[in-house]
C-alpha cells in the first residue's frame, strides 16, 4: 500500500505529516492555512447558497413583482430597482471576502519567504560561513510558504470566477423577468 493511501486510511499519519509540513514552512504556513480555510468555508457556503437559497429569494422577488398591478409608473421602477437591489446583495453577499482572501495568500507567502530569507542570513551571521546544511531550514521556511500561498490563491481564483458568474446571471435572469410594461 502506498504512503499517500497509508495517510489517508490513518488520521494518526496524517496528522504527523501536517505537522512536519507546518513546522518545515513556519509560522507564516499556518497563517496560510487558516486563510485557506476560511476561503473555502466562505467558497462552499456561497455555493450551497446558490444550490438553495437563491432560487427562493429570486421567485418570492418575482412572484412580489406580479402581483402588483402597477409596472409603469416612477414608484413601480423604484421598486423594480430595490427588488433587483435585494436579489443582487443576496447573490453577492460574501464574495468581496473571498477575492480578499484570494489577493492575500500570495502575499502572506511573499512574507513566509521574506521571514525565511532572514533566517537564512541569521544562520550565515551566526555561523560566519554559507554552509548549506546551516541554512536548509531557512530555504525550506522561504520556498515552502511561497507555493502554498499560491497554490491557496490559485485554488481560489477559479471558483471566484465562477461564483462572479452565477452571481451575475440570476441579476440578469431576475432583471429579465421584472417586466416594464
């Protein structure tokens, strides 16, 4: 059995290889997690939302706009307006915080590698040579923090896209069935 399977089938080893990883990209790396994390809390619910919620917000903002008798008048364009205005808060409620969090893993990795860059020139004042085995620690807290902060944003950038998308689609779907006339 692989190592990988071996991990996933026991916790214990997984746990022990979060660890190792965590320890080997320092601090910064469990800022990244967490980030992550939350990025993905915010990711899943946005589309549990648009799987429940939505279309329910959307057919009560209709079935409101159809039972007035009025669509032509200046309040009854006002009201299309603060209809439209309520279904397009639901559908992008959260999403600024998403792209936040996109924009800020790289960053938070820029600064994993800057802390570990100043660890490297810690070992180098410290030891007064460029001994590579004195600095491997240091390379590994500047390169490791670097990937998983764009690993993490890159994760991320797709299903921002795609969430922007469905955002704008039930607007304009909702926009379409708010009739004029």
């Amino acid at each position: 059995m692989s190592d990988f399977l071996l991990k996933l089938i026991r916790p214990d080893l997984a746990y022990i290889s979060l660890r190792d990883f965590l320890e080997l990209g320092g601090d910064v790396l469990l800022a990244i997690m967490l980030a992550t994390f939350i990025m993905w809390s915010l990711i899943i619910e946005r589309y549990w939302h648009f799987a429940t919620a939505q279309k329910k917000i959307s057919k009560k903002v209709i079935g409101g706009w159809n039972e007035r008798s009025d669509h032509s008048s200046w309040y009854a364009r006002r009201i299309r307006e603060k209809l439209i205005s309520e279904v397009k808060q639901s559908s992008e409620r959260g999403l600024i915080y998403i792209k936040t969090l996109v924009a800020i893993a790289p960053l938070l990795g820029l600064l994993g590698t800057v802390t570990g860059m100043v660890e490297v020139f810690d070992v180098m004042a410290i030891t007064g040579s460029s001994n590579a085995r004195a600095m491997a620690a240091g390379i590994s807290k500047a390169t490791l923090p670097t990937m998983s902060g764009m690993v993490a944003a890159l994760s991320g950038l797709f299903f921002i896209a795609q969430l922007e998308s469905r955002s704008k689609r039930a607007i304009r779907s909702v926009e379409d069935q708010l009739s004029l006339s």
